[in-house]
C-alpha cells in the first residue's frame, strides 16, 4: 500500500471518530435532557397520585363524619340508609348538611328523604 493510501484512510478513520464522537456527545446530551424531563413528569405524576389519594381519603372521612351525625339524630335507620344514599350521590347536600345545627338536620333528612321517594 503507497503512503497516499495509508494516509487516506487514516483520514478516514480519524473522521469516522469524529463523527462517532459527536453522535456520542448527541446522545448523552439527549439522554442528560430526557432524564431531567422525565423526573419531572414523574413528579408531577407522583404529585396529582398524592392529591388525589388525599382527596379520596377527606371524601371518605366526610362520609363517615355524616353517617356518625346521621346516627345520632332522631330518625329511623331506614331515613339514615336513605340519607347516606343522598350525600354519595350529591356532595353538595352532604355539605350543607354538615353546617346545619342538629335540630335543623332532622327537618332537612326527613324532607330530603320524603322527597326522593315521592311522598
């Protein structure tokens, strides 16, 4: 082999590293990104599981604060059945009957009650 040729594909080579060398240098910044941005979104993710946990866990810790009231007011366990049974499906009236004082509760589970059943 002349010396030319020797040369040329030293050239070659050496190119051929260059460019396997930027490539390499592109990968790792991509990967050095990606791993930013992926930690992240995991993060994210994690956060919004946690919120929602949380809030399934004030939701059900709601239910079971108005079912302790429910109990305790002067009604049949029919209307309390009845009543829960309201609150899962309406959250807005589980508040308000939340904030009522006890004697005002009474009035509003057993006109909630009759009302649904359609006396």
């Amino acid at each position: 082999m002349s010396n030319e040729n020797k040369a040329a594909k030293k050239r070659k080579t050496r190119d051929m590293e260059s460019q396997l060398e930027e490539i390499n240098h592109s990968f790792q910044m991509f990967v050095q990104g990606f791993n930013a941005n992926f930690g992240t979104m995991a993060n994210v993710v994690a956060n919004a599981m946690t919120d929602d946990n949380n809030h399934k866990k004030a939701k059900c810790e709601q239910l079971k604060d108005s079912l302790e009231e429910l109990a305790k007011l002067d009604i049949t366990s029919g209307d309390v059945l009845h009543a829960a049974e309201i609150f899962v499906a309406n959250k807005d009236k589980l508040e308000l009957f939340m904030n009522l004082s006890e004697k005002v509760r009474v009035s509003y589970v057993l006109e909630l009650t009759s009302l649904s059943s359609g006396n």
